[in-house]
C-alpha cells in the first residue's frame, strides 16, 4: 500500500511534517508553523483516494463510518468524508521520523542480547527479527559467538538498500 502519487509529492521534501486538506484548503507544515499551499485535490478526487487507501489498510470509511485513522509506514492519516459529520472531506497527514538503519541494527542486536541474558523470552535471532520487521527493515544474518551478537539489517530506501551491522554482548560476559 502506498499514499496517492499526489500525497506523496506533498511530503518529499523531507522537511515537512504534516499535511491538512480541508475543502479546499492545503496546508503544509514544515517544523514552523501550517503555510498554505496549492491543494492538489478536487473534493472528489480526496474523497476517492481517502476511500482507497482505507480499503488498502483494512478500515471501514464509508458512509456509514465517515471518520477513519490509518497507519502507513511511518505516515498516519486521519480522513473523514463528507457524510453526516461534514460537508467535505478532509485529511491531516502526519510525518513520523524515519528511523534510520543503523539504529535498527543496534535495537536488534541488543534484543537478542537481552534475550540470551533472560531479560527478554524467546529465540535471540527471531527477537532481532521482529525489531528489524517492526521497524521497516529486514534482518540479513544474526550470528551468536561467544555471547556476543552480531547482526545486519537491510532497508530499502528509495532505489537503494541501506545496510547496517551492530554487536550487542550480553551483560555478565566478558
């Protein structure tokens, strides 16, 4: 599931941090304040895509649900449609930070350290797994030698992946 091409071209510059339509209202927010802008919508248009992408995740926006949250990426989207609560529709997008690839790594890493020190249950390469899944990332290798845990993990970025490699030794070996 991807934001509509024009959504996208938005939010590329990777300053902005949120987006409002309302009507015919557009307003960006790039870190001081909401500037109006050109709406790139017409009403139906709006309409059309807010159904779309709540189709593509799984909520119920339609008539008799107007109003609906959605979770895309690092992208959350609150849409209503013009039945009932509204005469229009409207969307406010919000830009969570990417979280970059070497953190990923070190997060997995140090789950599966905590995990073959207790403090977590489960497997330590599927918990590191979980973290790099959780986070937008895949994990490439997990190793454990000598309590110590290495892992790499990949995420794709625009036409590239980005890989990184983090060490975690459990706590008590030396």
């Amino acid at each position: 599931m991807q934001l509509p091409s024009k959504l996208q071209e938005l939010i590329e510059d990777p300053s902005v941090r949120d987006v409002v339509i309302s009507g015919g209202y557009c307003g960006v927010d790039r870190g001081f304040g909401i500037f109006e802008i050109a709406n790139p919508f017409t009403p139906e248009e709006l309409e059309g895509e807010l159904r779309q992408l709540a189709f593509e995740a799984g909520v119920r926006c339609d008539i008799a649900r107007p109003a609906a949250d959605i979770a895309l990426d690092r992208y959350r989207i609150h849409a209503v449609l013009p039945y009932g609560i509204s005469t229009t529709s409207h969307l406010s997008l919000r830009v969570h930070p990417e979280v970059r690839t070497q953190l990923i790594a070190d997060l997995a890493a140090l789950a599966a350290a905590d995990t073959m020190t207790g403090i977590i249950a489960g497997v330590p390469c599927e918990n590191a797994r979980e973290i790099a899944l959780g986070n937008g990332a895949s994990l490439e290798s997990c190793r454990i030698v000598s309590q110590v845990v290495s892992v790499r993990v990949g995420k794709e970025h625009l036409i590239f992946e980005v890989v990184a490699s983090a060490d975690a030794r459990a706590l008590g070996s030396m």
